[in-house]
C-alpha cells in the first residue's frame, strides 16, 4: 500500500454509508417464520429455508417488496422494470447457507436522494443503491466480546428478516452530518410505516471513511472521483445508533488525521466499533467484491416490479407536512418540527386541531403533552390508546370547565402517573369551574376580611392585588380563573 500524497496542514474528511434497515413484515423474506420474536428462546422462530436445509427453497415475501417500493419512492428512487437476487457467498456461523441471498446488478431502488438540515442548512446526500436482502442470524459471544469471549452461541431467530441496505455515495464531509442524516432517514421509514426504530438492532450502519488533501474538495463539496478511489479509507462496522456512529466516525477521523500527520499510511481495513471502549479496533484487511463470487439466484425468478410505483401509496412525508403544518395552521417552526417528529403525533394533532382551535391544539400537543411524556421518559405510543381522553381534557379547557393551570398541573399529570380519566380527576379533585355566583361572593368576602390591603390598593401599593387575588383562590379551591379574579377584584374595589 502506497502513501497517500495529502497535505497535512490541510485535510478534508470524507464518507459513505452502507445503513442496514430491518423492514416491519409480519413474517420473513422467503419464508413464512414469524419476525415477532421479542424474547423468545433462540433458534424457536426457524424452519428448513431460513435455516438453509438442504433442498428448502425460497419464496419472497410481496410485503418486503412493498416496503422496498416505499422506500424507493420516499427517496425520489428509479425503481426499475425488471429486479433480480443474487447470491453472495462467504463463509460464517451466522449465514448457515453459506451464502446471502441480496440484490447486485438490478437492486429494487437506483439513484435516490435524501434531504436533511445540519445545523441549519439544509444538505442533500445521494443515494446510490438501495436493496433488499436478507438478515443472518446472530451471534452471541460468553465470557467476552468478539475477540475475547470464551465461546460464542448462535441464534437463527434473526436469519431471514428482511433487510434493506441503503448505500450512500461519499456525499458527507463530517461525522455530525452522518448523525443528522440518520435521524432523518429513520424518520422517514417511520413515516412509511415499515420501520421500528425501538426494535434492538433494527438500524446498523457501515461508515467508510477517508481523508484527502482540502485543495481536492471543490466549492460545493464536491471530490472528483479518481480522488475518492485512491484514497486509502477504512469501514467501521458495528455501528447500531445515530450517535454512535457520530462518535465512532470522529474518532477514525482523528485517528487517520494522526497517522497523515506523522507521515504513516493509513491501511484500507475494516474496523470494529467498541461502543464501550469508544475506539474503532482492526478486525481484517477489507473483503473485495471478487472475493464474494457473486451469482444470479437461480431459485427466485426475475422480479417485474414495474407497475408496482404507480399501485403503492406512501403518506406524506415529514418535509411537506411540517411545510404544510405551517401555512396550514400559522404554526412557528418549532411547534411544526415538534407536531412532525412522529407520524402518531402528527396525526393526532391534526385530530385534535380538527376539533378545537388549532392553536390550542398545538399548545396541547406540541408543549403540554409532549412535554410530560418527555420528562417522564414515554413516547407518544405510549399513550395511543388514550388519545379520547386526551381529547376530552382539551375540551375540558376549551368549553372553560376547568383553568388552564389545573388542567395542566394537575389533571394532564394525575392521567400520566395514575392512569384515570379526565373527569374523574376533575370530580375526585374539586376542580370543575365554580360558578360565577361563588366567585363574586368570594372576592366580596376577601375585600372585607382584609382592610389593611384595600387602603394599600388605593395607596397605589402593586403586591396589594396579589394578595387579594390569592385569598380568593384560597376560598374558591383554586378552581377560579386568577385572570378572571384579578378583573373582578379590580371592578369590585373601584365601583
Ligand atoms: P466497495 O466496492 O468497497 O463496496 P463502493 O464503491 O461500493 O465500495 O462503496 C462502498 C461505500 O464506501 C459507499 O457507501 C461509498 O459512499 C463509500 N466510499 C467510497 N469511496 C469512499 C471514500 N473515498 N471515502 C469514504 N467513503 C467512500
Ligand atoms: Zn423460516
Ligand atoms: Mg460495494
């Protein structure tokens, strides 16, 4: 391997990714095992094809293709007329075929691209390929990790779920656009429906990365191509999160940084990230596509999927639904951000916006109710099975049964923690409004119990109104609007 010609003083970063997304299918790519496995035992969700008993043979799954379709379309993708599987072979424990059926010279999705903003700006990276394969099994390492444990277990639960592998080209000039990109990506599949980001290992991520002398980056980011294929990069793999591979690409940026900078070469390896150790290790010289033999899989016929893009509908998307968000409803754009961070919490602003005044929609949503689950470490799914009560508590506010400050304080929380009802809470807690009859008698009592703070109040003394306004809350429960008391209080003391 030769040195690479960089200048040291000026070094740009450049990488790729290879993201593998599990797609939500009630059952696995070829054949009719379930992917529901949570924790079950291992090796109980298996059968002769996922297996790779001699003479099984595969049948694809149409909901894997939809899902690839999808995707595809999400990312402005050509899907072509014709796609067909391939055979990639190698040898590992995981793979018990000794081969991996995936996609090579027709993959399903060709030139897509993905918007994303970084720290204010909007980027745009390109998609080269994406396509459809299938999952191994995995591996479970006793007494140690991959290069120390004491003997390792295999689990062909996985084997077979359906995989897509999205490769990027080497569009990206800093590990945090990497972080930025992958949280939109997720948020798009999650939006088409064929995602579940809090399933373990449904997101891995391969990162190449390389480094090039900066004269060679040209104004708009742009490497010319003889440039990328000599520079010397490495692949991390073992990458399962959006910050881990944050982290994991600056730490091999520096670390290549270095070895430029102190005149070493950087080997083109693959390299495995210690997440706990917070270090890239080597793991072996990188694999080259000859050394897969790759070959048509003989037992799946070619694959016509041209008529598929027009028959399979994607729901809005992210981008055009904050924008939408926006004009439609006069949201500013932290609110529209946050109505949009989850398709389910979209959805039911809009259904409560449809109902009650939008903007006291988003406030419901967006701040009060996000803003408790937040703090008390729920999603939204969460509580998706509650959104009539949710509704009903907005309604409370709305039809101004009860104040603001107890619906937030109170009854939104006692819901969260306890799991009642809005109106039980509302009846247990004495909150319901009380009637403006009880409230003009109790600002009349206030006003003759306390004498001393009445002359203050004419003596021009600001505190003096506070305080009156908060005997009548005293006397009425807290369930009198103080705004509402504040005005009473003032017309009683100057008519
Ligand atoms: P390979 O033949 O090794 O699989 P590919 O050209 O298919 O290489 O690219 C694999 C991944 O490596 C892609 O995500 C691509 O963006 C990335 N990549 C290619 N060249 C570079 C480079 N110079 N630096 C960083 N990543 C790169
Ligand atoms: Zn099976
Ligand atoms: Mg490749």
């Amino acid at each position: 391997m030769t040195a690479q010609a960089v200048e040291t003083e000026d070094l740009a970063t450049v990488i790729g990714l290879e993201v593998h997304v599990q797609l939500e299918t009630d059952t696995k790519i070829f054949c009719s095992c379930s992917t529901d496995v949570g924790d079950d035992e291992p090796n109980t969700h298996t059968c002769p094809v996922c297996l790779g008993l001699p003479g099984a043979l595969p049948v694809l799954n149409e909901g894997a293709v939809e899902a690839a379709v999808k995707v595809g379309k999400a990312i402005d993708a050509t899907i072509p007329e014709e796609t067909t599987f391939h055979r990639k072979n190698y040898y590992y424990p995981d793979l018990p075929k000794n081969f991996q059926i995936t996609q090579y010279g027709a993959p399903i999705c060709q030139e897509g691209e993905l918007e994303f903003s970084v720290e204010g700006e909007r980027r745009a990276v390109d998609v080269r390929r994406a396509h459809l394969e299938e999952d191994p099994g995995s591996l479970q390492h006793k007494g140690g990790s991959i290069d120390t444990a004491d003997y390792t277990l295999v689990d062909y639960n996985r084997a077979g779920t359906p995989l897509m592998e999205i490769v990027t080209k080497p569009d990206f000039r800093a590990p945090s656009e990497v972080r930025a990109f992958l949280a939109k990506l997720t948020e798009v599949l999650e939006y088409l429906g064929i995602f579940d980001a809090t399933r373990d290992g449904s997101l891995r991520v391969d990162a190449n990365l390389s480094i090039v002398d900066g004269s060679e980056v040209a104004e708009d980011g742009a490497v010319d191509r003889d440039v990328l294929e000599d520079a010397n990069r490495t692949e991390v793999k073992n990458i399962s999160s959006h910050k881990g591979a944050e982290k994991a690409l600056a730490y091999e940026e520096t670390r290549q940084k270095n070895a430029i900078q102190r005149g070493r070469v950087v080997e083109q390896e693959t390299r495995h990230w210690d997440e706990s150790k917070g270090v890239t290790l080597s793991m072996r010289s990188k694999e080259e596509e000859k050394d897969y033999r790759y070959f048509r899989e003989a037992d799946l016929p070619v694959l016509r999927v041209s008529d598929w893009k027009e028959r399979i509908d994607i729901p809005e998307l992210p981008d055009a639904r904050r924008e939408r968000f926006r004009t439609e409803y006069g949201l500013d754009d932290e609110s529209a951000d946050k109505l949009t961070s989850t398709k389910e919490v979209a959805d039911f602003f809009e259904d409560v916006a449809e109902q009650f005044d939008p903007g006291l929609a988003a406030t419901w949503v967006a701040d009060e109710l996000l803003g408790e689950l937040n703090y008390r470490d729920m999603q939204i799914a969460d509580v998706s099975g509650r959104f009539d009560e949710i509704e009903r508590l907005v309604e409370l506010v709305a039809t101004d049964e009860i104040t603001t400050k107890n619906a937030r304080e109170t009854v939104l929380r006692e819901m969260l923690d306890d799991g009642d009802s809005p109106d039980d809470i509302v009846e247990r807690e004495g909150l319901g409004k009380t009637s403006g009859d009880e409230i003009q008698s109790a600002v009349v009592e206030a006003i003759d119990e306390n004498p001393d703070a009445v002359e203050d109040y004419h003596d021009g003394e600001g505190g003096a109104i506070n305080f009156l306004v908060g005997q009548v809350m005293q006397k009425t429960g807290g369930s009198a609007d103080p705004g509402d008391v504040n005005q009473l209080l003032r017309d009683e003391l100057e008519g």
